[in-house]
C-alpha cells in the first residue's frame, strides 16, 4: 500500500487520565518493525475491562492510553521477519500472544505464552515499545491492542489470520467477550452433556458462556443477574432458569442448591466482583463442582472456606476462555460462518469512533450487551 513505510496520522480515542472522557486526537501511528504488523482497524467492540481501567482500577501509570482490544481489521503492512501474514488479510488482534515457541505454548494445559507472562498483563506493548504516539508522548495500548484507534501496531504472535469472507463488524466480538465467556465453559470448565450449570453475570461475557455450556451438552443453565431484562436475552443464548439475587432473603447459593439438589456441577463467574466469586464456588455441589472465575478485579482478595474445597471443590480461573488465540480464532470464525456460534445477537448497538463516550456511557449504566464502533471503512 502507498502508506507502507510510511508514518500515519490518523483518528484515536486517548484516554489521558483515569475517570476523564477520552479525546478523539490525531495521533501518529509508526511503521511496523521487525516481526511487526500495522493494522487498519474497521470495528471494535467495547468491552468492560476497558472501563475497568478507565473508571475502576485505580490505576495511575497505565496513561495516556489507547483503550480497546475486542476488534478486527485489515493489514496495511509488515516489518521484516513477517512470513504467515501479509498486507490485505482480514485479521484479529489478540490480548494475549501465541508464539508456539515458549514451554506454555507448547504446553496443552494452557493458552497462556511466555511473553505474555513477562510483561504487565495490562500492557505488554509498554513504551517505548508502542508504535502510537500523540502531541510528543507515547501511548501506551491496551492489553496490548490499543483499538479505539484507525491504525495500530502490534507483534505477529498477536495477530489472527482469518477468513476474507468473515464480517469484520460481527467477528470482532471473537476478540475477547465471547470467546473469553464460551472458552470458560467449554475449555476451563469442560463442561458435560447432561450437567447442570450457573453462569453469574449476564453481559456479553456470561451470555457467552451460556452459549458455551449450551453447546457442551448442559441440560440445565440456571442465569444469574439483579437485571431480569437481561432474562429474554440469556433465553436465546440456551439458557432454562432464571434467578435474580434480588427477588431472594437467603444467600444465593442456597436457592441454587435447593433448585438442583445440593448445588450445581459447574459454576461460571463473570462478574469480577469477589463475592460474587465466593457464591458461584458455595453453590457447585460437594463431592465434584467446579466453579471457574472469569470477571477481572485486583482490587480485593477472594476468600473461602477451606472446607468448601476440601470437601471436593474445583476453583479455576480463565484467561480467554482457555482459547490458543492464533490457532483457535480462526476456527471459532469459520464456527460463526457455518452459523454453529452466534455473534449477531451479542450486538444491541452500533456506533462510531466519535460516539465512543457514548458507548462508555452505555455499558456503565448496563443499557448494552455489545457496542460496536465502526472505526474504518473496509
């Protein structure tokens, strides 16, 4: 392309500092360098964890930033070293790196890679590392990603190379809330044919992970959420019952052991709120639950009762759904184009770079399951 080579200027949303709006700026996007590729973003969806940073994490150091990292775009160029990629494909950028090189890559026990581990798992792009800079200073992207912006840069170990027919506006959700929630199920938790299941939270993680025990064989999905709109939503998803804490003056694993006979087999957290954490574990039955933690905090610490585990439960936590990105994305596309996953129906807007604040807005107030914003034009 006539811009390889070439720095970009191009459109971004920076987030300066925690709890302010981001600012649509003109920031400059370098060329790849070895092992690199520049990528055209066309959609991103907005996720919490970017609001987690943003208005949560009480974190100081992780600005100026790019948000962003549930997206899908278009290669404009390669740095040298590049060899499975080339400028054109459709592509997602991944959270978390897959080198195939490293003991973890190699290892099937987990998705999780030897750069990702030596490096913040809120960055690992960290200046001066960043190709993206705005009014003299770097922006950090992130999870590494940086996609509230038209042009980013990341490493080839990143990048997805899927499918030219995909859509690039649906499949971007594949970048992290629905293969994050499905691969908890299906991966981390292993959910079997015939079990009972508790999925607690129902935004696009938890309905992903609905579809994910749907798709494992449960013949019980119990939703969990203090929003009973999100109720019809989760029905399509597959699941069967419905509870609200709310409507209840016992504890709510009490009231999922007396709906299962002694609690359920697995339980999927996707809230990120530690006692919440502590209610999925309580409500696995003894003897074999597994209860698996997929919502993100670092703000307090989780507790249990030893006895909880002693007496035969399974805690996990899941990182992407369990997911080997490079290698698993681009079957989860080819899933959703031979309409075995449903993407669609996560989205309930669609916006543009612009109305980003808007879309922020949306999910804080939980008036959203997906926003999409329309960053480029294919």
């Amino acid at each position: 392309m006539a811009t390889a080579g070439k720095v970009i200027k191009c459109k971004a949303a920076v987030a300066w500092e925690p709890n302010k709006p981001l600012e649509i700026e003109e920031i400059e996007v370098a060329p790849p360098q070895a092992d690199e590729v520049r990528i055209k973003i066309v959609a991103t969806g907005v996720c919490h964890s970017d609001l987690y940073l943003l208005l949560e994490s009480n974190q100081k150091d992780g600005f100026p930033v790019v948000l962003g990292h549930e997206a899908a775009g278009i290669v404009e160029s390669v740095g040298p070293g590049v060899t499975e990629i080339q400028p054109g494909d459709k592509v997602i950028p991944l959270l978390m790196p897959q080198c195939r090189e490293c003991r973890f890559c190699k290892s099937p026990k987990t998705n999780q890679c030897d750069r990702y581990f030596r490096s913040s798992y809120l960055n690992y792009m960290k200046p001066p590392a960043t190709r993206l800079t705005c009014k003299g200073k770097n922006l950090q992207q992130f999870l590494g990603v940086g996609s509230f912006s038209e042009y980013i840069v990341m490493n080839q170990i990143a990048v997805a190379k899927i499918n030219p027919a995909a859509p690039l506006d649906k499949v971007c959700l594949l970048g992290c809330g629905v293969c994050t929630g499905y691969g908890a199920a299906v991966n981390t938790a292993k959910v079997e044919p015939g079990s009972t299941c508790a999925v607690f939270g129902l935004g696009a993680v938890g309905l992903a992970a609905v579809m994910g025990c749907k798709a494992a064989g449960a013949k019980k999905i119990i939703a969990v959420d203090i929003n009973p709109d999100k109720f019809e939503k989760a029905k399509v998803f597959g699941a069967t019952d419905f509870v609200n804490p709310k409507d209840h003056n016992k504890p709510i694993s009490q009231v999922l052991s007396e709906m299962t006979d002694g609690g359920v087999d697995f339980s999927l957290e996707c809230v990120g709120n530690v006692e919440v954490m502590r209610s999925a574990l309580e409500s696995c039955v003894q003897g074999w639950g597994v209860s698996v933690i997929i919502g993100i905090t670092h703000l307090h610490d989780i507790s249990a009762q030893p006895m909880q585990l002693i007496a035969g439960r399974t805690w996990k936590g899941s990182a992407f759904g369990g997911f080997k990105g490079r290698d698993a994305v681009p079957q989860m596309v080819k899933a959703y184009l031979d309409k075995k996953l449903k993407l669609d129906e996560f989205i309930t807007h669609n916006m543009t770079l612009d109305q980003v604040n808007d879309a922020i807005e949306l999910m804080k107030h939980g008036k959203c399951i997906r926003t999409v914003l329309n960053v480029s034009p294919q």
